[in-house]
C-alpha cells in the first residue's frame, strides 16, 4: 500500500471513529423520550398506550396536566412535565430548503454538523416540477427524522413560506415559489407533501406548516412595518389570491399528507389581527378547510397585536382573544405570562386552553413523540449516514433550473 493511500486509509478510519464516538455521547447525554417502556412509573398511562386512538390518548394527557402545566404548553418553548415522564420540546424548526439551525429547536453540532441545503424556493419552484419539490421534501424529512432520532432535532417544522411575492422589494420573496397563487399553490402541496409522507393512520414523518397566514408580503418600506401594518384586501382577492396556497396546504392530498399547522402572520387584514380572528382562524381554516392540525403564530405576534397595534386594552384580553379566536401555539412568551390572569379575570376557561391543546398534543402523537424511544418506530433506521449523503447532494444540484 503507498503512503497516499495509507494516509487516506488513516483519515477515513479516524473518521469513522469519531463520528461512532459522537453519535453515542449524543445517544447517551439526551433525555429520554416520553412513554418511555422502560419508566414503570408512565408506561401504564393513558396517553401512553399507543394501542388507543389518538384523541383518547390527548384527552388523558391533558386530564392529567395542572393549570399552570397547560399554560407552559401554549408556548413554543414547552415546558418539561417531569412526574409524567414528558420533557420539554422546543417547537420552532425550519426547513425552507433544508433543515436548519435558524430555529432554536436544531442544533447542528457532533454527528450532524449540517444537512443539506437546497437552492431557494423561488428557485426550485421556477422549475414548474412538482414531483423535484415532493422529493426535495421527502431528502429534508429524512434528514429531519435522522436528527431527531439523534437527539438534536425536533420534528415541527414551520415551512415552507407559500405567501405570495407580489412586490420585488420584499426581502424574504426568495423564501416563497413566487408571484402566481395556482403555481404557489402546487408548490406548497407538493412540499408538504413529500415532509410529511402519507403514513397508515394519519401518522406523520414530520409536521409541516404553511406560513404566514395572510396577504403579508411587507417587513419594513416607506414608514410601514409588519407589526404595524393593515391590509386592506377584497374578499375576492383573498379567496383568488392570498389565500390560495394555504387552502392548497390544508385541503390538497389525503391523511397524513394534508399540512399539520398553518402559522398566522404579524399583520391586520381589513383591521384586524390575523392571529385574533375567528373569522381567519376557527371559521375559514379550521371550520371550512378542515385543518386536522394546529394554528401558531409567527414570533411574539400576540405581544405585537397588544403592545404595537394596540388592539386590546390590557394583556389579559389580548391572551383570551386570540385563543378564542383559534390560537392554539404561541411562539413567544405571551401567553405562558398572561393566560392565567384572563382566567382568574373571567375572559376565558380553562376549557379554551384544553381544546387548544388537544390540537398540539394529537400532532406530536402523530408524529410518535409519545410513543418511546424512535428506534423502535418507523423512520427509526434513520441517523448520521442519512444527512448529506452524495445523492441528497445530487438532488440540490438537480434543484437548479437549466442553464440552457
């Protein structure tokens, strides 16, 4: 053997050692998952019996939750519930064109230092090949489901961004398939789609979200903002345009392949709050498209409609109003400081929280998340050697439109 190949020899073994050795400190320092068969303590809980059906199993979990539990659930950054074996869960992932480490919920680092990253969805999407964004879709699952599997991951993430990019002054157009609400449409299907899989059961590979709910294409031009602004948009032009790919999300495809969350955005539409609106919310998403899912919102837009817009008087009324309105997630500390004073007050039940929490817990028992250690379920095969492989490179190249 000649010294090159003795050197290469020597640097694809220690390699090989050191991403085993990675990959079991990750293995050993995560805390162990919920229902873990192993935890006599839970194992003959309810929620915990995989052989129920899902909406027995959350009811049960929900039963057995203090007030002030279930109010540290409302919030991306979820709370350990330690005596129930839960831990606690950081919703917020991202996946535009790839997993990433934009939001708290990924951490690259060790076995997974990266994962593939896909041209811009603008990009893509320019490539009118729904079944390229299906596959890219299914590549960022697997790599998500690998991550996860490794401790290092969640498995709610809120991609893709399918507003439409109506100004090309908007700096975060490269993150949406474009102008036209039929292509956009498709493309959020697709994508989708190819996240979530098309499990037995409704189960999920990953949960998906279709942002930001709706006509938002602004963050800052001419002395508007985003936390500021009022859309004013005829009720055709929301049905015709804005609201296209997101009806597309919900209602397009069967079972687990129908989108998991839709994200309400910062804005007014004709004068109110996305994310304080029935009308939005509970009646046109959840009431007319079916959404079998839950609503969150972009981050701190329940402090935004209260402390920027000024559209409730106190904090309390801001908390009741949008979980009455359908709310069900909260990215930001809002609602974890002032869900219990609109109780006490008499704005809201408790009841209110319960249903609102049923909608997050059924997607993670979809997902597996209270079903034990992943190894021993589907997509549980999935790690280290499944994240940036040579074919998922060769899929991002194939992601480029022709040059021709």
């Amino acid at each position: 053997m000649s010294s090159s190949n003795i050197c290469n020899f020597i640097k694809h073994f220690s390699l090989l050692v050191t991403l085993l050795l990675l990959t079991t400190v990750v293995e050993s320092s995560r805390s162990p998952f919920a229902c873990d068969p192993r935890n006599g303590v839970t194992r003959s809980l309810g929620f915990c019996r995989a052989s129920l059906p899902i909406h027995v199993r959350a009811r049960d979990l929900i039963g057995r939750l203090t007030l002030q539990e279930k109010i540290r659930l409302l919030v991306n950054n979820a709370i350990s519930v330690p005596r129930l074996g839960i831990q606690g869960y950081e919703w917020w992932s991202e996946a535009l064109h790839g997993v990433s480490n934009v939001g708290p919920g990924t951490k690259f680092g060790g076995a997974f230092p990266g994962a593939t990253s896909f041209p811009q969805v603008i990009t893509t999407a320019a490539s009118f090949n729904q079944s390229l964004w299906e596959e890219i879709g299914r590549v960022v699952s697997d790599e998500a489901r690998a991550m996860y599997n490794g401790g290092v991951a969640g498995l709610t993430y809120w991609s893709p961004n399918v507003n439409i990019f109506r100004d090309p002054r908007w700096g975060r157009g490269q993150e949406t398939p474009g102008e036209d609400p039929v292509m956009a449409g498709k493309y959020a299907a697709s994508y989708v789609r190819g996240l979530q899989g098309n499990g037995a059961g409704n189960r999920l590979k990953v949960a998906a979200c279709c942002k930001h709910y709706t006509a938002y294409d602004l963050d800052n031009w001419n002395g508007n903002d985003r936390y500021h602004f009022n859309a004013r948009v005829s009720r055709q032009d929301l049905e015709d345009t804005y609201d296209v790919p997101f009806k597309s999300c919900v209602v397009e495809g069967k079972g687990a392949s129908k989108v998991a969350s839709v994200m309400c955005s910062y804005d007014q539409v004709n004068g109110k709050p996305t994310c304080a609106d029935p009308a939005i919310l509970k009646i046109t998403i959840r009431g007319q498209w079916k959404l079998n899912g839950y609503i969150v919102s972009d981050c701190d837009s329940v402090g935004v409609l209260f402390d920027n817009q000024h559209y409730t008087k106190t904090p309390e009324e801001a908390a009741a109003e949008t979980i009455k309105a359908g709310l069900d997630l909260d990215c930001g500390p809002f609602l974890a400081i002032h869900t219990e004073g609109a109780i006490r007050k008499g704005l809201l039940r408790e009841e209110d929280v319960n249903l609102a929490l049923a909608n997050t817990i059924t997607v993670q028992m979809r997902l597996g998340m209270f079903d034990g250690e992943p190894s021993a379920q589907p997509f549980g095969n999935l790690g280290p050697r499944d994240v940036c492989t040579p074919a998922h490179q060769q899929l991002a190249l194939e992601g480029m439109p022709d040059k021709e």
